[in-house]
C-alpha cells in the first residue's frame, strides 16, 4: 500500500499501473507482451490486496473481451498490451465503442508492423489508435512524454472512459514505459475521479442508449435489476437490434458526437517558447523530449524555434495547429513513423504553413542534433 | 403457480429470426424452464451470446444479456462473473462459435474451472450464414463450402471439454428435451464449469442437404442416433456407428476459479 503522498523512482510502466490504480481501477484482464507485462506484473502482485481482480487471459482477444464484462459488472476495467497484441484487440475495441462500455486500453507501442522490434521504440500505432477498428467510431487516445505524465493521463484516461461511455487508448513509447524517474505521486484521496452516469429512475423510463446527440447516457451495472441487452449490431435506444436506416443514422452519428461535440473538454496540448516563434516543433511523447533539447540548442543560436506538444492525439487538436497555422509559422513534425500525425498536421494546416515530417523507423530515438538538423534546413 | 414461460422473454422482441422448424426455439424454452426451476432472482441471472443463431436466444430473454463477439462470448462471461462472482451467468453460444473461432476459449475456461454454465446450440452447420461446415459437421455431410461432403473429422465437444478439465459436461437433443432442462438445472447448480451440449435441428441449412428436408426427419434422426448414457452403463445398448450417448457424461469435483481467488487475495493480505 502506498502513503497518501509520495515521490517515488518509477518506471512507466508501473506509473501507470499506480495511476490507474488511484483511479479506480479494479479489475485488469491481460496477456504477456513486451514493452507492457511489467503493468500485468504489477497488477497481479497488487491488485488482491486493494480487493481488484487480476486475470491473466490466454490471449489478447480474450483479455479485452473479459475487461469489457467487468465493466459491464460495474468495475473499472483495463488492459495493456504492445502491437501484436492492440492487433488482436481492435475487433472488441469497436465492440466497446458500439455499446458504449467504458474501459482503458493501454497500448506500450513497439517496432512493427508484425513481431517488428520488440524492444525498439516506435510510434507507429498512432493512426491505428484512430481507426484500427472498423467502421466509423468515437476515438479517444492520450500519448505521455515522462513517467510523471504518465501517471497523470493515466488518470486522466480513466476519467475520460467513465465519463463518454467509450474505450480510452494510452498510446506509451517504449522508451517511457521503461524509463525510471522521480514521480510525485498525489494523495489518491484528493484526485478528482470520474464515475459512470447511472441511471437515476426506473426501469420503464431507462434508455441505456438514449438521450440527445450530445449526451452521454447512463449504464446500469449487471445485478442492478436493469435488464439491458448490450449487442454489437445496430441498436435503438432500449438495446433492441435494428435494420431501419434512422436508428442506424443516429446511433453513428451520436457515437462520434458524445466526443466531437466535447473535444475542447477533451483536448490538451502545451506550448513552449510560442509567443515569439518564427518555426515550430510539433511532437509528442518521447519525440517532444528530444524536441525540447533541440529548441533550446537552437534558441542560443538566435533561432525563434517553439514547441507544440499535445498529449491529446484523438481527437485531433486542431486548435493548436488553426493557430500556427493562422501565423504562418512552419511546423516541424518528428515521429518515430514514416509521417502519421503529420497528415492531420497537413490537413489542419490546409496549405497555410509549411508542414514537414522528420521520420525515423530505425528502432532508435531522435537526437536533438537531426531535430536541430533539419530546423536549420529550413522547410 | 402455473410456469407461465412467457414471462422470461422480452414480448417486443418476438417473434424471434429463427427459420420455421428450426429446434432453437424448444432449446430455449427448455433453458427457460431449467431457469423457473433453478428460482434465481431476474436481477442476479445474466446470459451472455456469441454470434450466430442461436446466439440471438440472449435477445430475447428478459434478463441483463449482452450479445457478444464471434466466439467471444466466453472471455466477455468470464470478466462479468470475476468482477461480480455473485451473478449466475450462462453462456449461449453455436458449434460454430464455441468450436471454431472460440475454440481456444473453450478450453482454457474449462481448464480455469470458472463457475459458469454453457449452453451449446449444435446444429451441425453455420446456419446464419447459409450452410457452411463448421467443426462438429459429421463426416461426409454436404454443406455449402462442402459440396462434395466433409472430408474432415468432427470434434466431440463433451469429450474435449472433459479433457481440459470441465467439472459438469452433459448433452441432449431437441427430442430428449426433459433431459436437456435436466442437464441445465444441474450444470448451473454445479459450482465450477458446465457445459451442456443441445443437440438441435437446422432442416434449411443442414436438412435439405442431407437426407432431412423436414423438422420430423431431423427430430428422428435425433431419436435413432442418441443413445441414453444410463443405458450403455448398464449394458442394455451400445453405441453403433453414427450415435452418440446423451445424458450425464461426466462430472467431477474441482477448485473453482472465483474461489480460488479469495486464497490469492488472503494470501496476498498476509503479506
């Protein structure tokens, strides 16, 4: 058990198993993958204690599939896994999304596409975070760039997944999720925690799947007495499956919508050096910390370089490039990718600024120096 | 009181998709009358589905039911009765579905011993999507995507559950339906997993391409090839070729998952 405050040296891996923990989080499905069993590893020693359920599943389909049923039992559910692995998930994942299940997918990415580089830092699970699985669905997916933060969007994730009824995905690097740093851990009890809505009435006036294009509607436990039909195929209001096109229409559109129409509640991204900047950095995760490096290099150097860092990727902040972009400022965007962020980038920037990736695929981490490299190259 | 065995179905959501003279609807009646005997609560009852059609019985029963993914059905079971081990959960899936593309989780939930009851609708075919073989097609039988007859081995879904370590396997047919309530009310009331395989009857999709255009044939088929297991251990039958035994084919006692648990959680207290 941990004290109410603490400054502890932490992996990421186990940050955000401490973050999900303090968030209230009490049942974890998963299956062994590197970079992320060290979070499964720790689940399994701590959670019997704190009266969670750990499970480890036989595989990742089925680790998924099992976090949902807890959730529908009523208990904050996660799992965590690496590519492969999130591969197998996406199926469920739009189960989740369609019945409007909470839950935290944690997604400590690798080196892909296939085994890839187990060990090896990549960010290349970003687009896939967005629409891995199939068919139109609301996506919510937060990238950490220290242990600290990863314990706070941890956190946060949760919060978010309780609140939109919808899997929430945390997109780790390899890199954070094995890096140890001080983290200052806050009092549990002072965090300020998201439940579910439940709903408040009675049986007959229950729409588990109602409510306005904007509103998130309440989901009873199982055992509640509620009798709900939860189902993957297009449903009405009450959970009944449906083939009318107006049904369908809607239930799409409000799925997408409970987040769209809240993304400035959901977006946050920080700003470094931007009030003066003449170019900009636009990264996140492990990318940005290199970035920084490079900014402060490039400043003794005269070079009115900022940083735009957003820990929202999903939905997209499109606000912090509308606003570059409304200054002509040229946006650097360095991924471990061969340029997925980057096109939103593009799209927002709309031809405005110059856009232009800096990838690399290679299993390593920027240096400062190649991000530095390429602002002097101009765009 | 009289069972009045409407009164577990959700009225608007009948009438149910089955084709006429499909055997899920007695299945399911028979499931609903295993339930009037076992007198849970409605609250504490919650029946999870797969895809296929049987898999839509769980629609249409007034209880928290949720339809899963294909094959999934089992893995979402398990994470609803471990987060709340207070919930009698059963699990409605096809041969298809639990066989096939839910084969793995088959076995490692009868391996885990997870108190849970499956029910599991045979009729020997893919039936929703119109005909294909699925893994307990028996040999030589035609389907659509084996058109010149099933040139593969069909599993034994009791023996292989018994294998990975079930605690309560047991089948019947849509014809030995008192039995198959029987084997219901047992399975659910044993504590660890039970799987309880319906033999039922798809005379669109398997019937006419058999031999057995008509529900009659398909319920005589049934007849002639089940084999009462009380009978073959009193040496009054024997299995020829082509039948199977139905009844109570194993039982055993187990540690049950969710049991089991509460030793982690002591143990780990103790720490």
């Amino acid at each position: 058990m941990r004290k109410p405050i603490e400054i502890r040296l932490m992996q990421g891996n186990e940050a955000c198993a401490q973050g999900a923990v303090d968030a209230g989080v009490r049942f974890f499905a998963g299956y062994p993958i590197t970079p992320s069993t060290e979070i499964a590893e720790w689940m399994a020693r701590e959670m019997p204690a704190i009266g969670g359920k750990f499970i480890q599943m036989e595989d990742e389909i089925a680790s998924i599939a099992a976090i949902i049923g807890g959730s529908l039992a009523g208990v904050k559910s996660m799992t965590a896994t690496s590519g492969p692995g999130f591969s197998l998930m996406q199926e469920n994942i739009g189960y989740a999304c369609m019945t409007e299940v909470p839950c935290l997918i944690v997604n400590v990415q690798r080196g892909g596409p296939s085994t890839g580089r187990p060990t090896a830092p990549s960010q290349g699970d970003v687009m896939q975070a967005r629409w891995g699985t199939h068919g139109d669905h609301p996506s919510i997916a937060l990238s950490p760039w220290s242990v600290q933060e990863t314990y706070t969007l941890t956190v946060k994730a949760v919060n978010l997944s309780e609140k939109y009824r919808t899997p929430v995905i945390l997109l780790l690097d390899e890199v954070i999720a094995h890096l140890r740093e001080g983290v200052k851990l806050p009092d549990p009890r002072k965090l300020k925690l998201v439940e579910r809505p439940r709903p408040r009435g009675g049986r007959e006036e229950y729409r588990p799947f109602g409510g306005t294009m904007k509103e998130v509607p309440p989901i009873a436990d199982f055992g509640m007495g509620f009798n709900c039909n939860f189902t993957g195929l297009v449903h009405d209001e009450v959970g009944h499956p449906s083939n009318s096109p107006a049904v369908t229409d809607r239930l799409i559109r409000r799925l997408v919508g409970k987040v769209e129409y809240d993304r400035d509640q959901i977006i946050h991204w920080e700003e470094i050096e931007m009030k003066d900047a003449e170019m900009a950095i636009f990264a996140y995760g492990c990318s940005a910390r290199s970035s920084v490096s490079a900014l402060k290099a490039a400043r003794e150097l005269g070079m009115k370089v900022g940083l735009i860092r957003p820990t929202t990727l999903w939905p997209f902040p499109e606000k912090a490039v509308e606003a570059a972009a409304a200054r002509g400022i040229p946006l650097l965007v360095p991924e471990l990718n061969l340029g997925q962020l980057v096109l939103e980038v593009s799209r927002v920037a709309a031809g405005r600024t110059r856009v232009r990736p800096l990838s690399r695929v290679d299993g390593e981490l920027f240096t400062p120096m190649e991000i530095l490299s390429a602002l002097k190259e101009g765009f | 009181m009289p069972f009045n065995v409407t009164s577990y179905f959700r009225q608007e959501m009948l009438p149910h998709i089955w084709c006429p003279g499909c055997g899920n609807g007695i299945v399911l009646r028979d499931f609903a009358v295993a339930l009037e005997k076992l007198n849970y609560s409605r609250q504490e009852v919650v029946i999870v589905s797969g895809i296929g059609c049987s898999s839509r019985a769980a629609g249409y029963l007034d209880f928290d039911t949720v339809h899963t993914t294909h094959g999934r059905a089992l893995p979402f079971a398990t994470g609803i009765k471990f987060a709340n081990p207070g919930l009698k959960v059963f699990v409605i899936m096809g041969d298809g579905d639990a066989s096939s593309i839910g084969g793995n989780h088959l076995i490692h939930a009868c391996r885990r011993n997870i108190d849970l009851t499956a029910i599991i609708f045979n009729n020997h075919i893919y039936g929703m999507t119109g005909g294909q073989f699925s893994p307990m097609t028996p040999r030589d039988k035609k389907a659509t995507t084996a058109p010149y007859g099933m040139i593969e081995q069909s599993f034994d879904l009791c023996r292989l559950a018994e294998a990975a370590g079930a605690t309560y396997v047991g089948r019947a047919t849509t014809y030995h339906n008192q039995l198959l309530t029987r084997l219901i009310v047992e399975g659910a009331n044993n504590r660890g997993f039970s799987l309880i395989e319906a033999v039922t009857h798809c005379p669109t999709s398997y019937g006419r391409r058999n031999k057995m255009a008509t529900p009659t044939d398909m319920v005589r088929w049934q007849k002639e090839s089940a084999v009462l297991i009380d009978r073959i251990k009193e040496g009054r039958a024997s299995l020829q070729e082509g039948q199977f035994p139905v009844g109570l084919l194993h039982q055993h006692d187990a540690p049950e998952f969710t049991a089991e648990y509460l030793e982690v959680v002591k143990r780990a207290r103790e720490k």
